[in-house]
C-alpha cells in the first residue's frame, strides 16, 4: 500500500487548511486502496516522426477503460436543446508538424492540447491562436509501465517531493499561459493518487483552469479530486484511435455520436496520427449533421 507522501510544513501552509483536510482525505483513500499500482495490459501508439526529434510515445492505457463495462463513472444525462455537443481533443501535440496543420485545417472546433517540451510547440500554438481554436497543456504524467514506457521530458512522477512536482507543473502553466486548462498524458501511475491530484487541481484551481481526465487507469482519483477541490472538470469517454485501423476509428466516431445522444454531450481524444486525420475528414461532414462540435471549456462541469 503506498504511504502518501512526507509533507513539510512550508507544503502544508501553501495550501492551508482545505488543502490539509484534503492531504487528510488522501492519506484514508489511500489506506483503503484507492491508490492501488495494480498492473495491467496497455496499448501504445507510437507516431512516425524524424529520427532527430526523438520519438515519443503518445498514449498508454489500459484495454479495461476503452469500454468501461459499469458505465461511465461520473458521467450525468445532461438535457438539451438543438443538437447534442460534443467536444474532440487532439493531444500529444507538438511533434508532428504536419499533420498538426491539416486537423488545425479542418472546419471544425477541434481542442488541441500540446506537450510541453515538444519542438513545435512554440509555432503550433501561434497557429492554434490564430485558427481560433482552443488550447490546453497536455502534462505528462507518471504511467504504471513507467520505467518500460517514458511519459516525456519533465513529467510530473509519483517519487517527487509535493513542492518539486508543483514546481514542475508551475513550469510547464508558466511556459503555455494561453492555455485554457488541462489534460493528462499518460498517468496511469498519477492520477490514481488522490494526495497528488489534489495538490496539482488546487494550483489549476488558483489558475482558474479545467481538467479534463484522458482516464488512463479505471483508479483515476481525478473525479473525487476535482469535487473536492471544486474545479471544472470532465472525463474523456471516447478515444477515437487505440486501433489504427480506419473501419475502427469510423466506429469510435459513431459511438461518440451515440454517447452524446444519450448523455447530450461527450468528450472524444484523439491522436495526431493521419488516420485520425483521414477518418476525421471524411467523417465530418455526417458528424456535423448530428451533433455540435464545441471547444472543451464547454462541456467541463463542477461537480462538487
Ligand atoms: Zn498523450
């Protein structure tokens, strides 16, 4: 069972009372296994990009939380009226350039979440800004596979000291200040751990920004987290990729559309891959026919 991690004095005055009673709360969910490391199967998909550049692995998941078999955990009927939304992130952006480009082309609201460190960063955000679209950081996160699978230059790991990992984090909010909340790369090691998650949301919180939950472990804490700590947030119920497949991405495009009629919204990730790309562009069209494609900031709720 993990021990939560040694508080300092200085860490506990940081966040003053809210954030000890959290700290509290943390320490007994851990205690009843909340946090548990268990280990499980994963998928990985890695994208082709010039050797130079390194090539980073875009996401690792569980098969279990592709097609949560107790539904959606936190997921609420939501009414509407017109046609139901829903809201499509790209993330692990900031590698490959190219096709960056040709979704940003795309006549769409799509959300894009960029990965700090990566070498395009700097003028993919530019365009982003200047397409109009949405931003968000994509921070990297410790996975369960760590150390076989690297979550990327300066993640936040489950072995920092609480004011070194909220350093990092403050590095990488300070580095992409337009963007306009978060979501998690990988993981599946972090947000399982409630102490940690809600240290990182009470410094989105001060920030006034989102989490949205790319849900790489069906542990994650990040929903009682950001109900504790009152921030908005939404879970991601559909990724659009973990098969390359084209036929497989049609039927994740389908099954988002399900989703939102059902719930009156849902959120989708997807990956720079070009068959993302591909399917997207052909499939938009009919996508737009049944439902609103909104920025990500649309569909975050508080839920405390
Ligand atoms: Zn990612």
């Amino acid at each position: 069972m993990p021990l939560p991690p040694h508080i300092k004095n200085g860490s506990a005055a940081r966040f003053g009372w809210i954030g000890a009673a959290g700290l509290f709360l943390g320490v007994l969910l851990a205690a009843a296994g909340c946090s548990s490391n268990r280990r499980v199967g994963y998928r990985t998909e890695v994208d082709t990009i010039p050797p130079d550049r390194g090539r980073p692995v875009y996401e690792v998941y569980s098969p279990e939380i592709l097609m949560p078999s107790k539904g959606i955990p936190g997921k609420a009927i939501r009414n509407y009226e017109g046609a139901p939304r829903v809201a499509i992130i790209i993330d692990d952006i900031g590698y490959d350039r190219r096709i960056a480009e040709n979704l940003l082309a795309l006549d769409a609201a799509f959300t894009f979440s960029v990965l700090p460190r990566s070498p395009h960063r700097e003028v993919l955000i530019s365009k982003i800004a200047s397409r109009g679209r949405e931003l968000m950081l994509h921070l990297p996160m410790e996975p369960i596979e760590y150390p076989n699978i690297d979550p990327g230059p300066d993640a936040l790991m489950t072995h920092m000291h609480p004011d070194r990992l909220l350093d990092r984090l403050e590095a990488h909010l300070n580095d992409m200040p337009e963007a306009a909340g978060v979501n998690n790369h990988m993981g599946s090691r972090m947000t399982a751990r409630f102490p940690d998650m809600y240290r990182i949301f009470s410094v989105l919180k001060e920030r006034r920004l989102f989490f949205i939950d790319s849900y790489t472990t069906p542990d994650s804490a990040c929903l009682p987290s950001a109900r504790l700590m009152r921030i908005p947030f939404a879970q991601r119920d559909v990724f659009l990729d973990h098969s390359l497949d084209p036929a497989d991405v049609r039927s994740q495009i389908h099954r988002l559309i399900r989703l939102a009629e059902i719930y009156g919204e849902a959120v989708a990730i997807g990956h720079p891959h070009p068959v993302t790309y591909a399917v997207l562009k052909k499939e938009l069209p009919r996508l737009l026919q049944r439902v609103e494609i909104v920025p990500a900031s649309h569909l975050v709720h508080n839920f405390g």
